[in-house]
C-alpha cells in the first residue's frame, strides 16, 4: 500500500529530481554571476572618475 507523500511513479520522480537540479543550478549561476559581475554606471557628476565614493547619502545643495 503506497504512502500519501510518496510519488506513485518513476516519471513523477524523475521530474521532482529534474527540478531540483534546474532550482540547484539555478542559484549556483545566480550566486556566481553576483560575485562576478561588477554593475558599471557612470561616475557621479560632481566627482572624478577615480574618487573614492561613499556610502552615505548626500543631499545635493544646488
């Protein structure tokens, strides 16, 4: 007698393993391409382009 939570066939397996390898290799590309890529942008206006930047925000006093 089958169990309620237990797939009733090697099909349904199969495709429960599928997902999880395709949600596994989903989140190791996520996590590598967050490590890697480096978002570009333009510099700020009243700054040079090597300036430090900082991480506190500034209101502007045009």
């Amino acid at each position: 007698m089958p169990r309620h939570g237990a797939p009733h066939l090697p099909l349904e397996r199969a495709r429960r393993r599928l997902a999880a390898g395709l949600l596994g290799a989903g989140a190791l590309a996520a996590t590598l391409l967050t490590a890697l890529v480096t978002p570009v942008g333009p510099p700020a206006p009243d700054r040079g382009p090597d300036a430090a930047s900082s991480d506190v925000a500034q209101l502007s006093r045009d």
